[in-house]
C-alpha cells in the first residue's frame, strides 16, 4: 500500500500536535513546518519525534515561515505531499487588536502564499485551509455554511480573505482545497493566554495554593467549545472526499464564558467569584457576543459528530493541569498528556 505524505504548517500548535498524531496513527509520513525562535517551541510534538537517521522515523521537521513564499515553495517541492494542512497563523484575537499588520501578513497572506506555492510548482496535493468562527462575528446564531460574514476583529478579517482566496484557487485553478471552518475547540495543549486554558490553570493552582486570584475579560462572550482532538478527525475527513467543499466544524451549543469558568472552578471545589477578577485589558474593542454552530452538513457528508461537550472538556483541562502540579485530579481521563510535561532533547 503506498504510504501517503503529509505537509502541515503550524504543527508545534495544539491543532498541529493532534493532527500529527491522527495521521501517524494512520500510517502517513508527516513533514511539519517548524518557526524558527531563539527558544524550543516544539513541546507539543517531542512525544511524537524520533530522530531522521532512524529508518522507522515518519515525523520531519523543517524551518519555515508563511511570510517566506521562496521557502515555502522549496519544501513543497522538495517533501512532495499528497495532503497539505495549513494551520500556521497568528490566531489570538485579542492580539490581533495590537498587531493587525501582521496578523493580516501571516493569517491571510500566508495562506495565498501557499496556495501560489502549490500552484507555481505543480504539486499534486489536497490543501486545507483553517477557517474559523470568527468569520462570522456579529452575523446572529446558529451559523453554517451560508450564513454571511461579518468578522469584528483583525483576525476574523484576515481569515475570511483566507477562506475565500483559498475558493478562488478552487474555483479559477481546480485545486482541491477546502475551508474547515472550526469553532473554538481547546484542549491541555491550548497557549496558556487563552481563556479556557487560563481558567483551567487557575483553577489547579489556587487549588494548590499557588495563586489567588485570576484576572479576567468579558465574562458574557458565549462560544461552541468542543475538543480539539476530535476536530483534527473532521480536517482529515475533509480531505478524504471526491469532491472539494467547505464544512463546519462545531458542537452546535454554546456556553458563557462565566459558565466555563464556573465549571472549572466546581471541579475542585472552588467558587470561582472568590477567586475571578475584572480586567478592562482583556476586552476587544469590538467583541463577538454569540457563535453557535450548525455542523449538520458536516454530520451528513463526513460522518463526523462531536462528543465532548463543555462540562467533559473542563473537567479534561483542569485534571491535566493538576496532574502536571503533581495533583492526583479527580477522575483524570487520561485522553492526553498536557503539553507542559513534554520533555525538550538537548542539543536541538
């Protein structure tokens, strides 16, 4: 059977990390796309490293950058892939408020860059495009497929010129390239500055004592929160079809923010409102009241159905956090291992 060879572009992140794990798991040979930074920023994927002069290896990392579209077309002609998975961006929302210039250079340029890249060397690939919920903005819930845009931050900007430059190579050039677009999905692996990793952390450390307060935004935001390892099976699925389509990806419920945190705090037996505090510095100056997705279409043509919902999903993050403070966690599901306790070799 011809093994196939798979590209992905931010695979150091939390999405990148589950996808390499799935494609592993199905006997692909994965080429990752790694940042250069002056310290180690591959912790969510050492677990899955084995060193290239091992004739077993099927992991390879390589230097690059989506703002570098000369080496990006080198490492697609040099690595070949059957699938490209695009998932490298700058994806904090709130960031994106101070730094919209780039955010725009990377989140939606970057993705032209590859699709041009794909297109000037002829490689013979499905490309997926990381769309998110944040596209949709203040258009009201639920949304699907159909609903019209209305981004209300830099990033959400940059991504719906992502999603439809990502259609026009589709539709001007037939490529197979397709828009997943995802709601908030976390995870143990999700960057400690967002807000479901922040509370679950919050909560394991005041519950060992080793902090008393968090500080916190805009508590009334609501988001479809579901499992980022159950998502990455929805990317691949995407691009296992005849056809080339957009999809998305979601629980189809939503949660406050508060009730997140809430949910959180209760798993250790704290009452987040002796522990919560407001910080204006945290609120966007637009903000996004209420995603809810309609994955129906997704469940139809895939197959693919979530099945962790928000109360699961805290309860995973906030054990996680306490088995990295040494903390037994009650009820550990032992579905991952957080990223923080993946160990850095030396020397590269």
């Amino acid at each position: 059977m011809t093994v196939k060879t798979a590209l992905i572009t931010g695979i150091t992140g939390q999405d990148g990390s589950y996808l390499a794990e799935l494609l592993l798991e199905k006997g692909y040979r994965v080429h990752g796309v790694v940042r250069r930074a002056s310290t180690f920023n591959t912790q969510r994927v050492e677990h899955l490293y084995r060193d290239p002069h091992d004739p077993g290896a099927r992991l390879f990392l390589h230097y690059g950058d989506i703002t570098d579209g000369t080496r990006i077309a080198g490492l697609l002609e040099q690595v070949r892939p059957d699938e490209v998975y695009h998932l490298a961006a700058q994806s904090h929302v709130r960031v994106s408020f101070d730094e919209p210039e780039f955010t725009g250079d990377t989140t939606g340029l970057g993705t032209t860059r590859l699709l041009e890249a794909i297109r000037r060397t002829r490689t013979d690939c499905r490309f997926y495009q990381a769309s998110s919920s944040e596209m949709f903005g203040a258009a009201p819930p639920p949304q699907h497929e159909r609903t019209p845009f209305h981004p209300r931050s830099p990033y959400g900007a940059a991504k719906v010129y992502a999603y439809w430059v990502t259609r026009n190579y589709r539709e001007a050039y037939g490529l197979y390239a397709v828009n997943g677009i995802l709601f908030n999905h976390e995870s143990p692996r999700r960057g400690p500055t967002f807000v479901t990793r922040k509370a679950a952390a919050a909560a394991a450390r005041i519950k060992a004592g080793l902090q008393d307060v968090v500080h916190l935004g805009n508590l009334d935001a609501r988001r479809d929160w579901g499992y980022a390892a159950e998502y990455v099976e929805a990317m691949w699925l995407m691009l296992q079809q005849d056809e080339p389509d957009d999809y998305v990806i979601a629980t189809g419920t939503s949660c406050s923010v508060r009730d997140f945190v809430e949910q959180c705090f209760a798993h250790v037996g704290l009452d987040w409102r002796e522990h919560v505090r407001f910080d204006e510095r945290y609120l966007r100056p637009s903000e996004v009241d209420d995603l809810v997705g309609d994955a129906g279409k997704a469940e139809r043509v895939l197959g693919w159905r979530a099945r962790v919902r928000v109360p699961e999903l805290a309860r995973l993050m906030v054990d996680a956090e306490l088995a990295v403070l040494g903390h037994a966690g009650a009820g550990t599901s032992g579905l991952l291992a957080p990223a923080a306790v993946l160990p850095v070799p030396a020397g590269r």
